[in-house]
C-alpha cells in the first residue's frame, strides 16, 4: 500500500484569482485514481461550513453516510453535479472506489448576489445543480464536467464566475483573507445596506444572504481562527488549549472542545490524530 505521504497528494486546494476573491474561498481538487485505499480510507469526513458549494464528479461515484451525529438509515447518492448548502454540523460521504473530482467553494452572500437563490432553504441539504441553478450555470457545470483536465476545469470556472460577479457584486463585497474577516465584514455590510439600519433588520438581511445568524457565523469563524492556531502549535510542539482557547475568544479550554466536536466531531487533539494517520481527513489538511 502507498505511503501516507503519497496518499495526500492526490488532494489540492487552489486560492481563487484576485478578482474572485471576494465570491470564491477556494477549490478543492482530489484524484484515488491509481492509488490503494481500504474502504474506511474512501471515507471523507468534512466540517460544518457556512460556504455553499458546487461539487463535480468527473469519476466515480459519491454517497452521503451521516449528517452530525445522524447516520443516515440509507446512504444518499450524490448527483455527478452537485449543490451544497451551508451545514450547520459536520458529514461524512464515502466513495465507492476510485474516483476523482473538485468542489467549488462558494462564499454564500456572493452567490445569493449572483444568482438571487434562497440560501436558507439549502441549509444542512445537497441537491442536483439543476434543480437549484438556472440553464446558464448548468451549461457551465456540464462544460466543467467535460473539460479534458483540473486546468481546463478551473478557467471554465473563472472565466463564467469573473464577468457576473463584476456585474452583481455589492458595496463593501471586499476580498477576505480568513473566515473571521468575511463575517466582519458582512455584519458592516448588513448595517449599511438598505434604508432601515437596525440590528434586526441587519440579521434579517444576514439571513437572507447566508442562510444563518451573525452569532451562528461569527462562532464558526472563532472556530477556523482556533482551527489554524492549534495547527501551528502542533506543528511546533504541545499545544498550550488554555492559551489557544483565550486567544480565540473562547471562555475556556471546555467551550473550546465542546465548539470543535460541533464543528468537526471530535476533540482538538483527535482531529490532528486523524489529520496525520487517516487519508479520510484530508480536507482538513490541505485547507488554508
């Protein structure tokens, strides 16, 4: 069987273009084609997201195992082409053998500028993209899906995101270098627009353009911030939680495990256990 090593470089994440920046997070690329994974192996455990995002399976198939804490009674097959809303708790899918894709991750305020879609009704769901996005966009999704190569898939992306998004995007959209900057933003961007500018009308508008609460996305992005602390820390040695949890804005070392088991489903110290040993945690070791 291949090393460890060798298994993680069949995932890639690829930052958006300056002008996308305030739209795209990113883009995930993952390939087992060729490569020897055990069935636990072709799991793939994901976090909660406030993000929207559009997944294609150029090989391969892909089911939905558990939501949160639910194990689904029967597993849940992924269209080829595929919609995911924000998720309030973390997934699980599994592909069945080889396989190979890319999900586009969509900033969910961005999207609801683009393409005037309720993202509230998307919340913790996935769909086909045509029964969420119009004909242009599935012409697009079609286009990716029979693109010859990830190059080739990525600038048929670009280059339908980059006109429309120049043409819709709003006042204040501002490129974003973390999750916690993005929120920030969106709450002075909700209090700015419109002509009622109170605190209730400016969650309304939250909600309308992502699908959650201010509170909701603020304790997500406190969670990627402690998420990329810990990280660094592991990286250098034992991890201080006490002082990572107070440098997050956490009330104690519990409120900062309790909020990683929410967002991940498990502890900080077994997530980097599983990030090192288990291929199926990859996202979380090529997300930046």
């Amino acid at each position: 069987m291949p090393s460890l090593p060798a298994l993680r470089s069949t995932a890639s994440l690829v930052a958006p273009s300056w002008g996308l920046s305030a739209c795209v997070r990113a883009t995930l690329f993952r390939s087992t084609l060729g490569v020897e994974l055990s069935p636990t192996e072709r799991l793939n455990h994901f976090p909660s997201s406030p993000l929207c995002c559009l997944s294609w399976m150029v090989q391969g198939e892909t089911e939905l195992l558990a939501r949160g804490d639910e194990v689904l009674a029967a597993p849940q097959r992924v269209h080829r082409m595929a919609f995911f809303g924000p998720h309030t708790v973390p997934t699980v899918t599994r592909q069945s053998g080889p396989a190979s894709g890319l999900m586009l991750m969509l900033l969910p305020d961005a999207l609801h500028a683009l393409t005037g879609i309720d993202i509230a009704a998307h919340v913790n769901r996935h769909s086909p993209m045509h029964r969420v996005l119009d004909a242009d966009w599935c012409r697009m999704a079609q286009a990716v899906l029979d693109a010859p190569n990830d190059p080739a898939r990525l600038r048929l992306i670009e280059d339908f995101l980059l006109p429309r998004w120049q043409a819709a995007r709003r006042g204040g959209a501002v490129p974003a270098r973390c999750a916690d900057d993005w929120v920030q933003a969106l709450g002075v961007r909700a209090l700015a627009s419109g002509m009622g500018q109170s605190l209730r009308q400016a969650e309304r508008r939250i909600r309308a353009w992502t699908g959650q609460s201010l509170r909701g996305l603020r304790g997500r992005a406190r969670a990627e911030s402690a998420f990329f602390q810990a990280r660094e820390a592991m990286d250098l040695g034992l991890p201080n939680w006490a002082a990572i949890a107070a440098e997050s804005g956490y009330a104690d070392q519990s409120h900062f495990c309790r909020e990683s088991r929410r967002v991940t489903g498990l502890s900080p110290t077994e997530l980097r256990r599983r990030m090192d040993e288990d291929e199926s945690y990859w996202v979380y070791r090529v997300w930046s």
